[in-house]
C-alpha cells in the first residue's frame, strides 16, 4: 500500500515511517556518495594549473635603488639628471685619456666615484649655481661630457670601442668607494705629477691623514705634461704680480739669471715651491702658480730679450692620484685597487649602497 507522512497528532503522538522507506532512502544515499569516494590508483595529484609568467627576482637583502646625480651643465644653463653610474662614463670622458690602460681607468672610476658619493652622503652642493645640482661639469667639481653629447659625438668619430672601454671600467668597478675609518675620502687627483705627490696641507692648509706626499717616478717618463716652458712679456709677469715696476729688472745680464729678483726660500716634500720671493714681495708657492696660470708650483725662470721665460714640471695640484703615474704604473700591472693604494694612504674600499643609506 502507499503510505503517506502525516504531521504530529496533538498530544505528540510520532509518525511511523515504512521500513521500506528507509531502506529506499539509504540506497539512494550510497548510489550519489560513492563516486565521490572512489578514486583511480594514481590520479590522487590535483592537475596543474596552466603555466604563467616566471616569477620576478627578489631584489638582494639591503639593496638599494641606484642614486641619481644632477649635473649643471654649463654651456647650457640646463641641469641633467641620470644615475650615477651612467655620470661616471662622462667623467671618465672628460677626465681622463680612453686609450689609457684598462686598470687606470678602473682606478679613475673608483676615485670620481668616491668624489660624488662624499658628496652625495655630506649633501654639499657648494660651487653650483642656485644649489641647482649636485655638480657642475666643470673642474670645480669633475670635469663630465653629457650623456647625449657623449654617445652622439664619439659614435660619430668612431669612437665606439673607447666608449666601451670606459664603459667595462665602470662597469667591473661598480659602487666600488674609497674609505678612511668608514667614511669616503676626499678623491683628489690631477693629470702629471713633478715626481712626488703633496702633503694636503701644504696646498690647501688642512692636514688629511691620507693624502700624503708619495714618490711617483712614472710621470717624468710618459707624460707629454711633464714639462712645459712659457714666455710672457715683463710687463705681464710684474702686472699679475701686483709688482711695482722697477721690482723686476728689464734685463738680467747674457745668463738671463733671475736671482737678482727671485729667491726661493723653502720647498715642500713633495719637492714643489713652498714660498718664494719675487721683486721684494712674498708669495706661496701656489700663488705664483695661480696668478701666473701656470701648470705646477715647481718652476724655475729665466729672462730672455726681456721676457720671462717659465718652466714648469708637472701638471696640476699635486694632491691625490696623478693620473699619468697611474697610467705608468697599470703599465706595469698593477691593478686598480694597487693603484689607489699607493696614491691614498691607509684607505679601505666599501660600497655605493652601504655608505648613502646609513649616511655616514
């Protein structure tokens, strides 16, 4: 017989349901489960996901984005920003000859590099105009070709593989610094020293601890900047002088010896004019250089038909790296950190990304 359900009578009499009933109603239950419940032998891995894009390269613990350097450009008035490793191929451009050997070039690196992380990490902005940039282009700071002017320029005279070439120096120097007791030094360098380097304070009157006078025997025998002679009319030398007129002699008897106007009366180490007496007035060393615009503050003169001839020996400051006595000495294998080492007394090495982000 059919058999309906029926409702709870009054009083909470129960509705007896059919066994035939249950047993229906548990088969049906196991006839939908048990698909569920068999799995084929070694299928039991879910199917992969269609493939997607590899996933980025977690940046290294404590890297640090790139820094950016501004550089005025002055020929333009303009400012030009790129980062900072890029702005070291142009200094290695302006500053230094591509054809010099690969690991002076490292070294030149190493040293500009150095330079714009001092500044970068103090965040002096001193020398530019209206604190416009880091830097200027100029030897006030470093001396740098703009990247487009660079790669544009040197592209067109062929000069492809001389930019690669400061471009690997760069490149396996990477955020290499120069340090003195954690800090980056003070990177000075010039062009041909006259044998030695100076001690800094007898150039620019602060003592540096690392900067130091050291011999650099390379220079005399590779530079073209070793020695220069100049002449300049009498009336020049006295007038940038600040001499009185009848200070220098119109001539100096058929030796052209200027003792009877100039006397040196002390060296430093580095074997440069400390002082020296000219006409009665007294002037460093590095006066006469400046006032005179000559190459080094060792010369000797002599007066010839009236003139004053100059000779010089070496080219520039003297404090740092010469950059001829590096070449000289990659020339003989040294390597760049070699190099340094001998130029900058006592110093350590660390990098870009560890000296900007504590600020030391």
């Amino acid at each position: 017989r059919g058999f309906a359900a029926r409702r709870p009578a009054a009083g909470g009499r129960r509705v007896r349901v059919h066994p035939a009933i249950w047993a229906v109603a548990v088969l049906l239950a196991l006839a939908l489960a048990l698909p569920l419940l068999v799995v084929a032998p070694g299928n039991n891995t879910p199917e992969p996901l269609p493939p997607g894009p590899a996933p980025l390269p977690s940046a290294e613990p404590g890297a640090a984005e790139e820094p950016t350097v501004s550089v005025y450009l002055t020929k333009t008035d303009t400012v030009e920003e790129l980062p900072l490793e890029q702005y070291l191929v142009g200094v290695l451009a302006a500053e230094m000859p591509a054809e010099f050997q690969l690991e002076a070039l490292k070294a030149q690196a190493i040293a500009a590099r150095t330079y714009i992380v001092q500044r970068l990490a103090s965040g002096d902005r001193s020398g530019v105009p209206d604190g416009k940039a880091m830097v200027t282009d100029t030897v006030s700071h470093q001396a740098y070709i703009a990247h487009d002017e660079l790669t544009e320029e040197w592209r067109r005279l062929g000069k492809e593989a001389e930019l690669g070439k400061l471009q690997q120096a760069v490149k396996e120097t990477a955020g290499l610094v120069m340090t003195y007791k954690g800090k980056p030094i003070t990177a000075s360098f010039f062009s041909t020293s006259n044998g030695y380097t100076e001690n800094s304070e007898d150039y620019w009157k602060n003592e540096i601890p690392y900067l130091r006078s050291v011999e650099s025997p390379w220079d005399k025998q590779i530079s073209p900047k070793y020695k220069t002679t100049v002449t300049m009319p009498r009336s020049e030398f006295v007038g940038k002088l600040g001499l009185a007129d009848g200070a220098v002699p119109v001539s100096a008897g058929g030796d052209g010896n200027a003792s009877s106007f100039l006397k040196v009366l002390s060296y430093t180490q580095g074997h440069r004019i400390e002082s020296v007496r000219v006409g009665g007035k007294t002037f460093t060393g590095r006066e006469v250089r400046e006032k005179l615009g000559l190459r080094s503050s060792q010369f000797s003169l002599v007066m010839k038909n009236g003139e004053i001839e100059i000779t010089t020996y070496g080219n520039g400051h003297g404090v740092g790296m010469s950059q001829y006595g590096a070449e000289g000495m990659a020339r003989e294998g040294y390597e760049a950190k070699e190099i340094l080492k001998h130029y900058y007394t006592n110093i350590s090495f660390d990098k870009t990304s560890n000296l900007l982000s504590s600020k030391k």
